[in-house]
C-alpha cells in the first residue's frame, strides 16, 4: 500500500519524479492519505527521501567517502519545528568512513538546492545544455528516420 506506483506515481532516490500513464490501481488521492498517515503514525521513519545520499551522493571533505543518511530514533529524539525527527548525513564508519563528519539533512539539502539553482540559473550553463541536446537530436536524427520508415511500412 505505500508503493507509490500503485497510485501512479514514481519515486526515484526517494522522491516523487513522475506520473505513469494511464489508470492508476488506487486512487492517487487516497495513496496520498496512506502515505501521510504511515509517516505520521511513529515507529521507525522512512529512511529513503534524502537528497544527498544514494546516486545523488555527497562525500566526505575529510576522507571522500560517500555520506550515509539517517534517520534520529529512540527516546532521546530531537525533532524540527514540524514535529518530524531529525535526519542527518554521516560519514559512517560502519561503511568505510573516518565517522568525523556529520551534517543536518534539512541544512545540507538547502545548501546543495541553492547549489543546484545557481548552476541551472546560469546562461553559460544554459548555452551548454541546448548546444548538447542539439547534438543529440542531430545524432538521432538518422535512427529517427529509419524508425518512421519502418513504421510506414507496417501500416500497410
Ligand atoms: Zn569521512
């Protein structure tokens, strides 16, 4: 029930990237109640909607290992204004790493958005972008044309 395909939608790294086509199995509506309400029902939290874990890696400015995300459980739990526990990213020694560094998820993220906004806000980066998709249109452009041959010649 809390797999978001089944009201049509996709997650990718934890995030909801994308809509499938057509009729969804349950209403989306109500997959957004299921979700909601498994988040806010306690017990351990989802652990996967963390932006710099995953392929989408931050790593370690003191040893380069990739940084682990995590979710703050037990009693001792500190929580954001929103009520939800604190997350955080760590470099684990449990996966390779020194153990030295730790981050707040919520801080991280809003820095590596404000990252990600100033690279895609830039005109160069822009110009390199439509250059390239240039290329590859052009690339593609002779496969394309096999393909709408080949599909005129099934229609007959
Ligand atoms: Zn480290």
């Amino acid at each position: 029930m809390l797999n978001p395909r089944l009201a049509g939608y996709i997650r990718r790294n934890g995030w909801i990237v994308e809509r499938l086509r057509g009729d969804p199995i349950l209403d989306p509506t109500i997959g957004q109640q299921v979700m909601q309400w498994h988040e806010a029902r306690g017990g351990r939290p989802f652990t996967g909607a963390q932006l710099c874990s995953g392929q989408r890696a931050v790593v370690c400015g003191n040893c380069g290992n990739t940084l682990k995300g995590s979710v703050d459980t037990g009693c001792k739990v500190i929580h954001y204004e929103d009520g939800k526990p604190t997350r955080r990213y760590c470099c684990s020694k449990d996966n390779g790493g020194c153990g030295r560094i730790i981050a707040d998820q919520r801080v991280l993220d809003k820095h590596v958005k404000a990252i990600v906004i100033k690279v895609l806000s830039d005109p160069e980066h822009m110009d390199q972008i439509k250059r390239r998709a240039q290329q590859e249109a052009k690339a593609r452009a002779p496969i394309e044309a096999e393909i709408a041959r080949l599909e005129g010649l099934r229609a007959f």
